[in-house]
C-alpha cells in the first residue's frame, strides 16, 4: 500500500492498511486493533471502514497511536479525515487547504492541486477560453492586458497558461498553437466537491464587482425572490440545466468570438424549514 499521503479517502486508506497488516502480521484481527487504539468496541475499525461510523477528536488520536503515525503523517491523517467527513464546502475547503500544506501530499497529486488552482482562479478559466479569440496571442504581456484586472500580471499568465496545459485542457495543434481540447477533469469526488465550490465562489465575486465596473448595456444581472414548493423547487432546477444545455449548444461554435464573457445561474434558499 502507499503511504497516508498519497490518499483522499481515509476510509481507502483504513482498508488498504488492514489488508497489508494481515499480509505482514498473520494473528491481526479488528480485536487487536481495538485493543491497541484502546477502544472497546472491536468492530469499531470496521463500521469506520463501511462508513458506519466517523471518527471524533478522540478516536482519531487513537486511532493515529494504533495505525502507528506519527509526526507530519499523524498531522496529515487528521485533516484527511476532517476533509472526508467535513459537512459543509467552507469546512471542505479548509482542510483541503491544510493537506496541500504538506509537501509529500503535493508530490503525490500534483494535478489535484493544478485543478484547485484551476478553478481557484478566475483567470484560469478566462484565459483557457480567451484562446479561441480570433486575436489571440501567446504572449503573456497580452493575455494580462486582456484581462480586465489589473493585479493579474504577466507571469501569472504564463503559470496559467503551464497549469492547464499540465491538466490537458489546453493543448498545441500541428502548427504548436494553443487551443482548446476536450479533455475533462477527472479527480476524487471530495476534492472536486471543493474545487466546484471555489469555481463558483471566484465568479460570483466577479459578478459582485460587475455591478459597479460596467455600465447596465454592457452586462445582464437579474434576480427574482419568489416562494415556492419542493416540487416547483426541482422544477426550476431542471429548466435551468435544460437552458444551461440549449446555452451550451448555441455557443460552442466559437469562430466569431470576440470577448470573452461569464454566464452565471444561482438557485438557493432565503429561508430555512422549521424544525419538526
């Protein structure tokens, strides 16, 4: 098995351990696990494993003596599980944050991290896009200026333009050209969870700062506060992905683009059910 670092799912690498304790140490049972962590259930280990159970502060530290971590795997092992069994994105995110603190971690999911990044900054996704502009050049002086933000600078160009050549999104034609692939991004379930949360974030800060940069004839921002059902709810979701598809189709022809531009939908709640 590979070492805690090259793992995002504790629960995987609960199960990876087991299966190489048995193989190293023919007497190992759930019983001798309880009995080093000093738990008394013994099937503990077990309902953890399935996802029966989580771990708390307390069982994480006996569970970390009886895995025998210590140090900066120890560490590690901690955040990993708040990161599995963290409840909402913003607690996600920030001990996703931690693990990418840890070097051995960022050794081993290299393209993890360059997608957190990715979808981190908005610019990433501009620039990916800006590549189809009939004007486009690879000089990262030029895609900076394109930019409308002044704080983006030539270099930060030129790491994006690395890190979603690196994710595959962005690749050379036959002349060396950049232009758009489509490739997908394929990574763990959790951590895509966060990214998505950070894509959506970074936008809606640009949306915010749309409403005092630009003047109404050159944007589009619209909102209606409404009651509704839960039916009525998952109605307007599904018409808003059917608009979403129907967008998507008009716009993928992009010979006669000119600009660059950011289309966002957001459906949310403004109250919360009364509790039963």
């Amino acid at each position: 098995m590979g070492n805690v670092f090259t793992y995002t799912d504790y629960r995987k690498y609960l199960s990876d351990w087991c299966e190489a304790e048995r193989e190293r140490t023919k007497s190992f049972s759930f019983r001798n696990f309880a009995r080093r962590a000093k738990i008394k259930s013994s099937g503990f280990l077990k309902s953890v494993m399935d996802g029966d159970r989580d771990l708390t502060d307390d069982t994480i530290e006996k569970f970390v003596k009886a895995l025998g971590l210590a140090g900066e795997e120890a560490r590690f092992f901690a955040d990993l599980v708040h990161f599995n069994q963290a409840k909402t994105p913003a607690e996600k995110g920030y001990h996703y944050k931690r693990m990418m603190g840890c070097r051995q971690f960022m050794e081993a999911h290299k393209l993890d991290h360059d997608s957190f990044d990715y979808f981190s900054k908005w610019y990433y996704t501009a620039i990916r896009e800006m590549v189809a502009l009939p004007d486009f050049k690879e000089d990262y002086g030029w895609i900076a200026g394109r930019l409308d933000d002044e704080t983006v600078t030539a270099d930060d160009a030129k790491n994006a333009v690395e890190t979603i050549l690196r994710l595959g999104l962005l690749e050379r034609d036959d002349e060396g050209r950049l232009v758009m692939s489509h490739h997908k991004l394929v990574t763990d379930e959790d951590i895509q969870s966060v990214n998505v949360t950070n894509y959506h974030r970074a936008m809606m800060r640009r949306a915010e700062e749309s409403m005092s940069k630009y003047r109404a004839a050159e944007r589009n921002v619209g909102a209606i506060t409404v009651a509704m059902s839960e039916e009525k709810f998952e109605v307007v979701k599904r018409r808003l992905g059917e608009f979403k598809r129907e967008l998507w189709a008009l716009l993928e022809e992009t010979g006669d683009a000119k600009e660059v531009y950011q289309i966002n939908f957001q459906l949310f709640g403004l109250t919360k059910g009364e509790k039963e």
